[in-house]
C-alpha cells in the first residue's frame, strides 16, 4: 500500500509481488479500511503476550515433551539422522 502511496503502478507491483493487478487495485480501493483493521488487531492482539513470560515458556515446553511418545521423535528424526533414531530405539530398549 505504501508503493501505491508513492506513486507506483499496480502494474508494477503485481509483477514484482506476483500479484495480480486486480487485486492490487482492489487492495488500493479499501486501504482505509484494511489499514484500520490492522491497527484495531494489532493493539487488541499484543496483549496478552505482554504478561507472557519465559517461566510460561518452559512450562508449555514441559508439558509438550511429557506428552512426546519416543516412537513419534524417531519417527520425526529417522529421515533427518537415522543415527540418532538407532541409538534412541537403544536407549528405549534398556528403558523397558
């Protein structure tokens, strides 16, 4: 929307953004209102991550990774390094 404001020819824009010009004479059409609705989320939406802290952090990260079935991490590594797979499977096989 800035380039638009410049002066630029949504021509030129829906090239470089691999846009179509349509929609970025439709955007340039309701800039106001897309602009406000921006604005209106922005300020609503960084709430609540303002009293968010790392101790919140750790504790979504803990539950996550009570939650994590071995089975599942291998599953997700085997492709990426199988070596560690092989020596998780080890690992897994002298738990039970």
């Amino acid at each position: 929307m800035d380039r638009l404001l410049k002066g630029e020819k949504a021509s030129h824009i829906g090239k470089r953004l691999n846009l179509n010009e349509a929609t970025v004479r439709t955007i340039k059409k309701n800039e106001k209102e897309i602009r406000s609705a921006v604005a209106a989320a922005s300020s609503t939406s960084a709430k609540p991550w303002k009293t968010f802290s790392i101790k919140h952090c750790i504790d979504i990260i803990s539950l996550s990774l009570k939650e994590l079935k071995t089975s599942k991490l291998n599953a997700c590594w085997k492709k990426i390094s199988p070596s560690s797979v092989e020596k998780e499977n080890l690992r897994e096989s002298s738990e039970n």
